[in-house]
C-alpha cells in the first residue's frame, strides 16, 4: 500500500462517506482535514501514531499529514458491500481557502494558531467534541453562504476550546518530515501498515526506498527519529493492546496475531512499551471497564 497524494478542486470540501469499510489507502493531501467517524472501528493511523477508532472520533489533520483508517481486520472477513458499516464526514479545506490575505487579518490569529497546532493532528474530545459533531452533521442541510459562515464557526469553536483538543503525536520532534523525504517515508509505512501482522522483510523495504538495507536503516532512524525495528515494534504492541482490550483469546494467540515470533519475545517488547506484562495488562483494561 504506498502513501497517496490527493488532489481536490476547490478550498473548501464537505464528504460524507459511506463504505463496507474505509478502504482509502496511507495517502497525504495539501488540505487540512476535518474528519468525523460516524460508523465503524479499527485503528487510524496518523503520521507516527496508531490510534484505536470508534464512532464519534474527531480529528483536525494539518497539512502533508499521511493518514488512514483501517476497519478491524476480522470486519473484512464478514464485509457485505450492500452495508455501510463504515461511515464518516470529512471536510478538506486549505488554510487560505478565503484568500491568501485571510489569516493576516487581525480577527483570525485564533485561527491561525489552530492551523499550526493541527501540523502534528489533533484529536477533538468532551463537550466539544458532541457540539462539533452536531454542527458538522448540519452543514450538508445548509445553503452555500451560511454553511460558510457555519464552518468558520467549528473552526472557531475548536479553536477556543484548548481543554478538549489532544495532540495526537506527543513525541520529542513530532511529525515533521522535510517535503523531499515524504513520499519515501510514507511508502515505509503504507508497507509496514499492510504487513505488520505478518512476516515484515527488511530487504523488501529497503527497495521501496530505492536503498541498501545498510543505508536505508540509517536514513530512517536519521528522519524519524526511531529505528525501524521500533516502528513495527510499536505497530504490533499497539496491534495486541487491542485484541488484549477487546478479546478473550489466550495470549498464545495474541503474541502470533500481532506479528510476533514467540512468546518469550512478545512478553518482553509489550512490557518494554506498555510498562507491564500483557497478562497484567489485560486485568487493569478489564478492571477499569
């Protein structure tokens, strides 16, 4: 799966998506993006982070974020194309969708701190989060001019709202590639996105970087700031974090659905990750639901 440029035709987009399940592949675009999970649950992953998604999930996507949704995979299993059982709302907008002198007016400093802050994403939650909801579902009932002046409310109210809104990569650095490595990068991770369940070959992803493996190895620890070892590391301990939460399988099952090799070796990363055991791990997840 290779990170895909996407291009739109006008600043401002609303797209109310309706799949058996997302299927749009690791890919970036020069809009910011606003999206709204109506339907379904997986995991989205966003720049160098792998989160869990559910309905009601919201996010700010700044610009050349590489980005995707993924429906549980055991969901792909029992797809029914005539289903939905995937859904969202998904606003792209540039930042100077209203003109290129729009964000030095004085008036729209808010916004332009919310478009800086949103370069790493941004997850929106609480209160806020429900009145975005509300108001992102009302947009598609509205005429052009007050749908517009809608939006730069939601813009606005997310914007104030500092108490609901959570980094989504809260790394040292953050997410923040030069433009001349993108697209090698986000072929890395669109791979290891599709294989990191399975057996992932290093020699494999030193070809889609156009590299020896030697060479490839200190160019991706140069960039960002991990090894690759750790990245699909943090994919698998991530990856069995969910079947612990949401499964009773034994924890055989979890160590091999994850992408690891034996036990011994998936007892000793997930407690190097998570700071305890996955058995301990399950019992505190339990507990607190």
């Amino acid at each position: 799966m290779k990170a895909q440029r996407e291009h739109l035709t006008s600043g401002f987009q609303i797209k109310h998506v309706k799949q058996a399940r997302f299927d749009a592949p690791y890919h970036f675009h020069p809009e910011l993006e606003l999206t709204l999970i109506i339907a379904g649950e997986g995991k989205r992953f966003i720049g160098n982070q792998i989160t869990d998604f559910r309905p009601g999930d919201l996010v700010l996507l700044g610009e050349n974020l590489p980005h995707c949704w993924q429906n549980h995979r055991k969901d792909w299993l029992l797809e029914d194309p005539a289903l939905d059982g995937a859904q969202a709302l998904v606003i792209h907008f540039r930042k100077d969708f209203l003109g290129e002198e729009f964000l030095s007016n004085e008036a729209c400093t808010g916004l332009k701190n919310l478009f800086e802050k949103a370069k790493t994403g941004f997850s929106i939650v609480g209160p806020t989060q429900d009145k975005i909801a509300r108001d992102m579902l009302a947009l598609s009932e509205m005429a052009p001019f007050p749908r517009l002046l809608a939006f730069l409310q939601i813009l606005h109210t997310i914007g104030i709202s500092t108490a609901d809104v959570q980094a989504i990569d809260t790394t040292e650095g953050n997410y923040a590639i030069a433009e001349g490595d993108l697209e090698r990068i986000n072929r890395v991770y669109a791979y290891v996105i599709a294989n990191y369940t399975q057996e992932v070959h290093l020699d494999e992803v030193a070809h889609l970087a156009n590299m020896t493996e030697t060479a490839f190895c200190r160019y991706f620890k140069k960039v960002t700031n991990k090894t690759f070892v750790e990245l699909v590391t943090e994919f698998r301990v991530k990856h069995a974090c969910t079947l612990l939460r949401t499964t009773n399988k034994p924890m055989i099952e979890v160590c091999f659905e994850s992408g690891f090799g034996n036990i011994s070796h998936f007892n000793k990363q997930f407690k190097a990750w998570m700071k305890t055991p996955p058995l301990q791990y399950r019992k505190l997840v339990n507990e607190w639901h």
